[in-house]
C-alpha cells in the first residue's frame, strides 16, 4: 500500500548517515607558512611588510631586482637568519633591522646605500656582510667595529666610494676574508695588520701611491 511504502522510505532515510551542519561549517586548517621566501624580478615596490611576506617563523627571506625603495620594519621576523635584497633601489642608510638579533647573513649588494649608520647595530650574530656595488665613503666606519659585528668572518665592500682605511682596524678579529676592489683607496695602511684573523684580501683595482706591509696571509 501506498502507506507502507511511505513508511519504508521515512525508515530508509533515518538509516542513512547524515553529515552535521557545524561539521560542515568548520574552517579548513591554515595553509603551513614557509620558512624561505624566494622573488625576483617582482614589483615588491609598496614594501615588505605591506606585500604580506613577514611572519615569525620565516627564517630566509630573498628579494632580488624587487623594486625596493626602503626596506621598512622587519620586526615581524624576529627569527630571520638570511636577508638578501641585491639589485633593488635601497638608498640612504640601512634601516629596518632592528630587532633581527638572529641575523647572520645580510647581502645589499647592487643597491644605491651611501651609509651604515647605526643599522647594524643590534645584529651581534651578523657573520656574512655584503654592501658591494653601492655608494659607501666610509664616513662613519665604526658602524662594522667588533662592537657591534663581535662574529663577522667575510666582509664585502668592492665598487664604493671608499678612500680610507680608517675604521677597519676596528672590525672583528674574526674577519677571514675581505674585498676592497675597485674603490679609491690612494694607500694600505697599517690598518690592515689588525686583522689578525685575515685569509683572503681583495683590493682589485686601486689608485694607490703607498703600500704598508700586507698582513701575513701565509696560512690561508
């Protein structure tokens, strides 16, 4: 009977499992965030912070020909160990690292920075430093003094301005190489003899008049 058949279909329905409505509503799990953030060749010109690249557990973050005018606060990446921003349209002094006491690796090579400033100041752990091909006279050179890199081991400074050695006598002891070339350092000075520590010297083309003795690179 028609009744029967009702009922059978009522019962049939009961039986069949049903997905609730707040399982169904449920978010989806979070997307994981990835450690190294890897762009070239990207307008990244509103800043790093604003284009969303910043998160605590980033730890690299490379940024070649991005159209960088500033490189802005970076706090929201306490954790970062690798910074590489080459080729972009840095200008000024370095800023923006405050906070970044992880940091052991800085590349700026290619931009348009004409001083350290006080930038670096708080990167203790810094070891590699890149600053080659920029617009740096070495004004202020204390900025790289052991005081503030105690562990800084390679040191990049080719293609700037520089004329005087004053300052590198104070870097870290730790230096084990470092590149000078193609700046307008008229003599070598005794500063060098510092850097106990020394393996590898560049100074490439220079305009010089007077050479003190090198340090002792024997053991490299």
């Amino acid at each position: 009977s028609q009744e029967a058949a009702y009922r059978m279909a009522v019962e049939r329905a009961a039986a069949e499992p049903t997905v609730g409505l707040c399982a169904m509503a449920q978010p989806e799990p979070e997307a994981e965030q990835p450690e190294r953030v890897v762009m070239a060749d990207t307008d990244v010109s509103v800043g790093i912070e604003a284009a969303g690249l910043l998160h605590p557990g980033l730890l690299e973050l490379e940024l070649n020909h991005c159209r960088l005018g500033h490189i802005g606060s970076l706090a929201a990446a306490p954790a970062l160990t690798r910074l590489e921003l080459r080729d972009n349209g840095l200008h000024g002094s370095i800023e923006g690292l405050e906070g970044l006491s992880a940091l052991e690796s800085l590349d700026l090579q290619g931009n348009r920075i004409e001083k350290i400033g006080s930038g670096l100041a708080l990167c203790a752990n810094l070891t590699y430093l890149d600053l080659s091909y920029n617009a740096l006279s070495f004004k202020k050179p204390e900025a790289l003094s052991a005081e503030y890199l105690p562990n800084l081991k390679e040191l990049f400074l080719a293609q700037n301005q520089i004329k005087t050695w004053r300052g590198l006598g104070a870097v870290a002891p730790s230096l084990t190489q470092l590149d000078v070339g193609n700046n307008r350092l008229k003599v070598i000075g005794p500063e060098l003899g510092r850097l106990v520590g020394l393996r590898r010297l560049f100074l490439g083309a220079q305009p010089l008049s007077h050479t003190a003795p090198l340090p002792d690179l024997r053991n490299a």
